[in-house]
C-alpha cells in the first residue's frame, strides 16, 4: 500500500461524506485548540465508514513522523483514541459488537496491518472496563467479572499476535500495561514490559502516564513510587524534554 499524502487530513479537509461534526470542521491540527477531539471524532468516522487504507496510510505517516499536536500530544495517541469506542454517547451492548466487528473486518481485510490489531487490542479493553463497571471490587457482579476478564484475554491474544508482524508501533506498549493493570501483573512484570516500550520509543509519553496509573496505591504501588518513577524517567530523558515529561 503506497501512501502519497495524510489521508486524513485530505478527508476533514473535503468536508468527508456524512454529517458528522468532525468532519465539517477544517482545523490545522498543529494549531487548532480543538483540534484534538475534531481529530479523535474525524479518525472514528473513517473507522464507520470502514475506510481502512485511510486509516492504515494515516497511522503509517503519524509513527515516521511522529507529529504532535500544538500542546505536545502525539497525534497518534488520539488516533487510536478515535477507534478505542462506538462514540455513540451511551454507547450499548449492540453498539460496541458493531464496533468491535468493524474492526475485526479490518485485521482481515488487512492481515499485515499492526494500527487494526492494536485499535482492536484497546477497544477489547475499553470493552471489558465497560462489563466492569468504574466502582470498587464489591461493585462488580459476578458476570461482570466473567467479561471482563473474557475481554481482556482477547485483547491480550491480540496483541500477542500483532508481534509477529513487521511493523511496530508505540501504541502497542500502552495497549499491554493496560491489560496487566486489569490482570494483575506484578509490579516487576509490568515495569520489564515499560523498560521495553521506554527503549523503544522514549517520547511517547502515554508509556509513563499508563505506568504512573499502575503504581497508584490504589492499584500496585505504594506511596512515593510515581514520584521516585517521574524523577527516574525524567532524569533519563534529560534537559528541556525531559522537565516536559
């Protein structure tokens, strides 16, 4: 697949071809305050609409170029945020089957692509939290349980197998911290997979804040590990990037 320009751009730019509000807006993403979740919305629209080139070109041309938003963001971040749910609203049980149907088509129709593994890897865990609930263990029923942990093997298998592909992407190291928090992977286990995705790709900022989320007291920390953690990370960056991070 050849990609000659950022298809989505060129698609926000057109106008796209449905009513949704983020493709009538025309923003520059480097600049536009709103352009974030005008993009997030743009990337979900491609995904209905099952123009899958388009999103593959897309992803390809953010990870070589790594292109940020005016305030630092990475645009890939909020890519893969736009396929991670229905963005329905209160999306319902049929709205997220639709949606992770949607993008299974996609890792058929396009077995080498590593953003349909990893975009269907986070929706999987979107999926499962949404069985779970956002309250406290004794919250949960028992079939609650049941689905969550059901969803995030799958999400697991799936970027298990997204490794034997050529193509590598950063996103896949927030897509596996996230199936450990909800699995329970020790602290080492889940820091060895950090140390990988930080030798990797050290910019990528969503590596540290998923890490600093799993090192709350409420999770699998203790109190002063995220900060020992922002001093490390930080430190190891060094300069101006890393008083930003």
């Amino acid at each position: 697949m050849h990609c000659f320009h950022d298809p989505l751009f060129a698609y926000i730019r057109s106008g796209g071809s449905t009513k949704s509000r983020a493709v009538e807006l025309n923003f520059d993403p480097g600049v536009d305050v709103h352009a974030i979740e005008s993009y997030k919305m743009a990337v979900a629209d491609l995904l209905k609409q099952e123009k899958f080139d388009d999103l593959d070109c897309t992803a390809d041309e953010l990870r070589s170029s790594r292109a940020r938003f005016a305030g630092g963001a990475w645009q890939l971040v909020t890519f893969y945020q736009g396929l991670s749910d229905p963005w329905v609203g209160h999306a319902t049980e049929a709205d997220w089957q639709a949606h992770i149907e949607r993008l299974k088509r996609w890792v058929k129709t396009s077995p080498l692509s590593i953003t349909a593994r990893v975009g269907l890897a986070e929706s999987y865990s979107d999926f499962a939290w949404d069985a779970r609930g956002g309250g406290t263990v004794d919250t949960v029923s028992e079939t609650g349980w049941g689905l969550f942990h059901e969803r995030l093997k799958m999400a697991k298998d799936t970027l298990n197998d997204a490794t034997s592909l050529d193509a590598k992407c950063p996103e896949w190291f927030v897509a596996m911290p996230g199936v450990a928090q909800g699995q329970g992977w020790t602290v080492p286990e889940e820091t060895e997979l950090v140390e990988k995705a930080i030798a990797y790709e050290p910019a990528y900022y969503s590596f540290y804040g998923r890490h600093a989320n799993f090192l709350l007291p409420r999770w699998y920390g203790e109190e002063g590990d995220i900060a020992k953690f922002a001093t490390q990370a930080a430190d190891r960056i060094g300069g101006k990037d890393g008083d930003i991070l």
